[in-house]
C-alpha cells in the first residue's frame, strides 16, 4: 500500500533559485535511498480563502508563495527505511541546520498519508 509525506510551506520569491537548488539536491538524495517520487509545486492558483487557504495555512506574506510537495514511498515502513538513510546522508546536513533553509521552517507543516481512495 502506497503512504506519502506532504509538505507546505511559504517561500519568499526572492528565494525562489536558492529552494530550486536546494529542492533538487534533496529530491536527488531521497529518490537514491529509495524513495518513488519527489515533487515540488510552486502556487500559481491558490487565493486566500475566507476561512481557510493554502496562503492562511502558512501565514504568507505579501512577498511569498506557497510550495507543495510530496514524496511517495512503498508503504509506511518503506517510508520509515528511506527516512532513516535521507536523515543520516551529509548531502543534507548543511540545508537543514537552523537558519540555513531559504524559507520560514517555523511556517512549514508536514504530515504523513495512508491511501483512503486509489485508482
């Protein structure tokens, strides 16, 4: 059974080159432990809501936009494995350290899925 993890996060557009970069090194190291997919999404057509949005979601800013992304894996266990190796790998030690990602991490959530519905 196929499990995800999805993140949202606000990203200042004048960060937009320097996420790119760091996206795709991080995209490189999980899909090379094992991961099945890693994509990034970029908002083009996510208005603030009423009550609720993907900009309300991450309190965004007027000079920011909003990434999604999500990683797909086995199953959950599968997830598990491929975590433990992404979070050891040095390629990441750098870009996770406090103050050394592009974006507010204070903003960013995350959460992993279980299929309710698949095709």
């Amino acid at each position: 059974m196929a499990y995800v993890d999805a993140f949202v996060l606000p990203l200042p557009k004048s960060n937009l080159e320097q996420y790119r970069l760091m996206a795709s090194t991080a995209g490189t190291v999980w899909m090379e432990h094992g991961a099945l997919e890693y994509r990034e999404f970029i908002a083009d057509d996510a208005a603030a809501g009423k009550l609720t949005s993907f900009p309300q979601s991450v309190q965004m800013k007027d000079d920011e936009t909003v990434v999604f992304s999500y990683i797909l894996y086995n199953s959950r266990e599968h997830r598990d494995e491929v975590n433990a190796k992404v979070m050891s790998d040095p390629r990441l030690a750098g870009m996770m350290a406090p103050g050394a990602m592009p974006f507010d991490g204070k903003r960013m959530f995350w959460g992993g899925f279980s299929p309710l519905v698949e095709f």
